[in-house]
C-alpha cells in the first residue's frame, strides 16, 4: 500500500467499543515506542494497570455526555476509520477493531484524538514557572486543546497519515466552535522525532519544560 488510505472521522458511538479500543490503541504503542527508543515516551504500564486509569475513564465518560447533551465540561473524543478492502481483515491481528459503515464499507480503527475546549490538562499547571506556558493558558479559555493522539500501531500501513487527518480534524473543530488557537504537549526525547513530526504539521514551538524531555506547541487556526 503506497497512498493513505480513505479516512473518515466520527464521534463517539454506544456501547464499551470506542473505549476498549482507547485502552488497547495505547497499550500497544508502548512495545513499539519501546522498540524506536522512544520508550520513556509513556512508560511500560499498560493503561488498565495505571493509578489514573480511572480518572481517564472519566474523561471519557465526560465526553460522551458532552456529546450527547452540550452539558459539563466540553470534551470531545474523535476516531478515525481507514476504509479497507475486506480481504485485508485476514492479515490484521484479530485484536484490531473492524466494523461495517452504513454502505457497507469495512472501516477500520486506526487512531483517536481527545479535544477540550478551555481547559488544559491538570499537569500543565505544574510547569506554570514557564512564562510562555503560563502565559498561554492561565486566565482564558479561548482556545481548544489537544489533550491526546494517537494511532494504532497494530493496523500496519493503514494508520500512515491518520495522525495529520486528526489534526486536519481539530482545526476543523477549532473553527466549528468559534475558536482561533490549538494548544498541545508532546515528548520531546529520542532526539526530537515527535517535534519534527509536529512541527510538519504546522504546530509551532512554544516552550519546552519538565527539563527539556517535553514540548509545548501553538497551532493558529485561520478561516
């Protein structure tokens, strides 16, 4: 497979699939981050055996109230699915999730994105020493974090490209709910691959804090 596959990206839907599939999408990166010397990234504790799995959780739950009702905190969770022909089942591990789209398509899981509107993730608050981050964050709510990526290292080449449509998908969303500024944190080790990475995307560098080994991005979203 050469060219990124057809994406499409949904909200939450019923049921403990979108979450089973959060639990396992992270879990899974972990042996590959390992694998790239990327393994301080986010350790080796699977999400199920953290001591915030459930706060986690929470979020989620959040997110599905906020979709369905607009109450409580606005948080926002977002999938994204690879069209896939259905002969391409039998070479993925039966772990990954496949479902059937309403025309009758195969749509694959390849990756997700947590978005919160105003409100940064408690950690941030711990680096507030940084007049950049400080700056950025305290006192307003004008702007839309992204407060998690990620893809699916089990579906192969079908992921290639999903992180960019996510992100493609929150400026989407920034300007939906009238907002002009993305913000998001990222590690930084292993010789700065993932800010490069980023910074392709169109996120620029803000500041660096907890001793340089993470990174604080801008995005300015314009119509």
């Amino acid at each position: 497979m050469s060219a990124a596959p057809v994406f499409h990206i949904r909200g939450l839907e019923e049921g403990p699939e979108d979450a089973q599939f959060m639990i396992d999408a992270f879990d899974a990166s972990l042996v590959q981050l390992a694998a790239i010397g990327s393994g301080d990234q986010w350790g080796s504790v699977p999400f199920s055996a953290r001591p915030n799995a459930g706060d986690k959780l929470k979020g989620f739950e959040q997110a599905r109230r906020y979709q369905a009702t607009g109450e409580g905190d606005p948080i926002r969770l977002f999938f994204v699915e690879a069209e896939i022909p259905a002969s391409a089942a039998a070479d993925l591990p039966d772990s990954v999730r496949i479902r059937t789209g309403g025309t009758g398509e195969k749509l694959l899981a390849v990756g997700y994105v947590m978005l919160s509107e105003g409100l940064y993730p408690p950690y941030m608050r711990q680096v507030f020493d940084k007049d950049a981050i400080r700056g950025a964050l305290d006192g307003t709510r004008d702007y839309i974090y992204l407060e998690a990526l990620i893809t699916d290292f089990r579906t192969g080449p079908w992921r290639k490209g999903a992180g960019a449509a996510l992100i493609e998908h929150a400026r989407r969303y920034c300007r939906e709910r009238g907002q002009s500024i993305i913000y998001l944190d990222s590690y930084a080790g292993n010789g700065g691959k993932l800010v490069r990475y980023y910074e392709k995307q169109g996120c620029t560098v803000v500041s660096d804090f907890a001793g340089a080994t993470r990174m604080f991005y801008r995005i300015d979203v314009t119509e």
